[in-house]
C-alpha cells in the first residue's frame, strides 16, 4: 500500500463503516448491512456483494459479511490500483476513488470524462445524486448524506466548494 493510500482510506472507512449503536469505533461490533432499498445488496466496510460477486472479485454474501478491517482495506487498495488513482493528479484520485466508492466505477469514469478538475468533480458528483433520487425514490433517504460526504471530502481534500 502507498502512503497516498494509507493517508486517504481512513476516510472511506470512516464513511462506510456501520457500528452497533453504542459501539462507534469498536471493530467488534461493525455491523454487517442488509438494507433492500441499496442495489448492493449485503455491505460491510462498504464493500458490497452487488459490486464485488463477479470477476474479479468472486465474493459471496457470507464472505462479505465475515470481511475484518484488513480485508476491507486489502480490497480498497486493489480497487485504487486496478481505478489508477494512484496515477491521477493528488486530489483527483482520492475524489475518483470516493465516487467510485459510492456509486461505482462506471459513474466515477463518466464525471472523470466530463470534469478533470477536482472541484468539477465533487460538484458534478453532487449534481448525480440529485438524478439518481430522481430515477430512483427510493434513495432520497441517502441523498444529505451523500451530499455531507461530499463536502467533508472537499474538506479533507481542502478544496472548496461552496
């Protein structure tokens, strides 16, 4: 793993990571999500099965659900290496990494097209949540914590965006 890297997953964990109520921050009780209204499916660390059951990842829903912390990072970091965060300029790969965390790869590369610039990037990232909830109701529930996400990587990134 490279130091970019190490600096940058603490944030993806501490955005994915569910804990039992009571626990936060107590790697025994991370909690394991089943939630029907995500298209991932089962999701722990936010490693989900609906990404990660085909090549070439092959995961099933009882290995997700046993991932520890150094597996979840293990598979952060295939995921930075085979998206080629590691060679975007710093900022961009983190906001790239982040996209593709929450809403896959696929619509990471689609705003990457249409805005190379980091703060293009988390606006325009913004403005996808807002057409997903409108495709897609059922996902309002998510949409202001998407959209905090988003500026707390702005800040974490000390881009502005506001």
């Amino acid at each position: 793993m490279t130091p970019r890297f190490k600096a940058f997953v603490p944030f993806i964990i501490g955005h994915e990571v569910a804990y039992q109520k009571g626990h936060y921050g107590d790697e025994k009780h991370v909690l394991t999500e089943h939630d029907p209204d995500d298209p991932g499916g089962t999701t722990r660390y936010g490693i989900d099965y609906g990404e990660h059951k085909e090549k070439p990842w092959n995961m099933t829903q009882q290995q997700i659900d046993r991932l520890t912390l150094q597996d979840a990072q293990e598979l952060y970091f295939r995921h930075w290496t085979r998206n080629g965060c590691e060679q975007m300029p710093e900022k961009l790969g983190e906001a790239f990494m982040n996209c593709a965390t929450m809403s896959g790869k696929g619509q990471a590369k689609l705003i990457l097209a249409r805005q190379p610039d980091v703060k293009g990037y988390l606006l325009d990232a913004i403005a996808v949540f807002d057409k997903i909830v409108a495709r897609r109701p059922t996902s309002a529930k998510y949409l202001s914590g998407w959209k905090a996400r988003i500026y707390d990587l702005a800040n974490f990134l000390k881009v502005a965006i506001i």
